[in-house]
C-alpha cells in the first residue's frame, strides 16, 4: 500500500518522508532567503533610523527585527501557505502533522521557536544530528511539534471522492470526531478509494476492521445498521470539510495578526497580546 498524505484542501498526495538531502536543500534555501531579507532590511532600517536612534533603541530595534525574522515571518509563511516555505516550495515538499493532516499556527510556532536553538544557534548541527537519528528526518522541532517534512511534488490525488451519506449527515456534524491515530485515516481513505477494484470479500472485511477502529474514536457511534463503507466516508467526509473551515479560520487570524503588527510603531506590542 502506497504512502500518501491527506492535506486539508482534501487533496490526497502520493507521498513519502522526503530524504535528508531535499531537507536539507529546502532548510538552505530558507536560511539563505531570511539572511538576505533581513540583512537588507537591517541597513536599510538602521541606515535611515540609526542617528536618531539612542544606544538602547538602537539594539532594541535589532532584537525586534532578529524575533520577526527568526521567528514571527516564518510562522506566518508556514501557517499561511500550509506547509510551504520558499525553501519548500523550490524543493517540492511540504510540512504536515503526524495524522498527514495541514499544519496550523501551533505548530509551526513551536517549530520556529526550537528552530531558533537548533538551527541557528547551534548551525544546524542538531538538527541535522537528530533528522539522521529518525525515521522520518525529524529534526528536533518536528518532534515536539508533532509534524514531518514530505515530498509532493509530482503527487496524484484521489480517484474516488469522498461522499457523505444523506442518512448520516445530522449524525455526522454533530458527532465529536477526536485525532485519529497516525495513518488510521490515510489506511481508511485508500481502502475507499480501491474499495471497487477489491473482491467483495476483501472490501468487506477490509471496512468492517477499519471502522471499527475508526469508531473507537468517535462520539456518540453511528446509528444501529450504518454500512462501515458509508460510515468511513460521513467520518472522513466530516474531518476534512472541518479541517478547512479550521484552515481557513486560522489563515485569516494570521493575516489579520500580521496587518496589526505591520501597522504598530516599532518598540510597541500588540495591546491585545
């Protein structure tokens, strides 16, 4: 069975761990870019603002400028484009969580704040020693954050969609859907998605397994007699369209976050912080 990753848009891409030399491009692509950008940022700030500037100011301003650039641009980059840093994008890969789910504002914060120790304090090393310990390439935010770097480029989607129910839509809107174990949805999807290739055996028993499984994780059941087909798709139906309303909240919050800071006086802080 192929490895695939479920994003939130409800695209399904055929994808795997990306290896260490594509991360590896990807993080020196982005370190390139965000040294470049605030280099020519900090002349141009502090050559146009420096003689009016007192000592203390003066290295306050380069602290503001270090946590924007180290931290605040990209968790929005992340947050915004789901996944896709410049670096990413060049290199055809993409951040998601350990469910194969889009990353949120969590996630990629904590991935920005350990990232400032492990890649830039201490030159990457223990990003790099730590990716080539783990399966995956892990590095160290990764793992607190509960997130994985894969390749997507060249991905295919779905060829079967997801369909919710009629009879379990009221059921399945109101049903409290917690995070299904890593790969569980994935394994569910892709027997739907070949369920019309299987014997009618194999579907069967294939179904019934998984949503069992997936039921342990849902609240309240289904009703009495739903068919496990029909009731993989209302759960997996429901997740995505909720994982987009979220997505989309959560892109509109950033941007919202992003324009009031622009906005703000250097030295000054969001009040509502």
């Amino acid at each position: 069975m192929q490895d695939g990753i479920l994003i939130g848009e409800g695209v399904v891409l055929d994808s795997r761990p990306a290896s260490f030399a594509t991360r590896a491009v990807g993080a020196l692509l982005d370190v390139l870019a965000t040294v470049t950008l605030g280099f020519v940022t900090l002349v141009v700030v502090l050559g146009t603002t420096l003689d009016r500037l007192s000592a203390q100011w003066g290295n306050t301003l380069v602290i503001v400028l270090l946590v924007t650039f180290l931290v605040a641009l990209p968790v929005t980059v992340e947050t915004l484009s789901r996944g896709r840093s410049l670096g990413k994008l060049a290199t055809g890969l993409r951040v998601v969580r350990d469910d194969g789910g889009p990353v949120r504002f969590r996630h990629a914060l904590v991935r920005a704040l350990v990232g400032v120790f492990e890649l830039w304090l201490t030159f990457g090393s223990v990003a790099v020693i730590t990716s080539l310990a783990n399966a995956r390439g892990k590095r160290l935010g990764d793992l607190l954050a509960g997130t994985y770097s894969v390749r997507v480029r060249g991905a295919r989607g779905w060829e079967r969609p997801l369909v919710m129910p009629p009879d379990l839509a009221a059921w399945a809107h109101s049903a409290d859907i917690r995070r299904l174990p890593d790969g569980l949805a994935l394994r569910a999807r892709q027997v739907l998605d070949r369920a019309p290739r299987l014997a009618p055996s194999s579907r069967a028993r294939l179904t019934d397994e998984l949503a069992g499984q997936v039921e342990a994780h849902v609240a309240p059941g289904p009703p009495s007699g739903t068919p496990p087909e029909a009731f993989l798709h209302a759960v997996l139906h429901e997740r995505r369209d909720r994982e987009l309303v979220r997505g989309r909240a959560e892109r509109e919050r950033a941007t919202h976050q992003a324009e009031v800071l622009h906005r703000l006086p250097y030295g000054v802080s969001d009040p509502r912080a």
